[in-house]
C-alpha cells in the first residue's frame, strides 16, 4: 500500500457572529491580524471559522479537531481547546 500523507497542519481563527446582546466578536484590523497570523504560521493551513452560539457539542469539537493554534477574541470559544490533541 502507499504511504499514509502527512496530515495538513492547521491554525483556526473563531469568530463569533451572534455573541449575546447582538454584537458580533471580531478582532480590530482583521485582514492585518490574518495576514500576520498566516505569515507566523509557515506550513499552517489558516481557516477562519464564523460561529454561532447554538452550535451543537459535535460541531463545536470539529471547529478545533486537528488544530495546532486558535486564536479567537471570545473567551468562551476557548473553552473549546478541550478537544485539541494533547502538545496542541
């Protein structure tokens, strides 16, 4: 059989779209934060994730499956880092 592809290496930004009291989470000067976080990355494939809050468990678990670095301006959305693989 052929050898097993190295799995991609990822970095997710969260972005939350319907934080309570309507105002979405965001970051100040986003396409410069992304660029920079891309560029400190090298090897990373940088995916940006809008969220909302009634996602399920599962899907919230997927949001972070696999990544190596989050980063995200809502505090809950941290909580997430619960199912990052251990060293993430």
């Amino acid at each position: 059989p052929p050898a097993a592809q190295p799995r991609p290496r990822r970095a997710v930004l969260l972005l939350r779209e319907d934080a309570p009291g309507g105002e979405p989470r965001h970051f100040a000067q986003f396409s410069a934060l992304l660029r920079l976080f891309t560029a400190a990355l090298p090897g990373h494939a940088v995916s940006v994730l809008r969220t909302r809050g009634d996602a399920g468990l599962c899907e919230q678990a997927a949001w972070v499956g696999g990544a190596e670095v989050v980063l995200s301006p809502h505090g809950a959305h941290l909580l997430n880092a619960l199912w990052m693989e251990p060293h993430a």
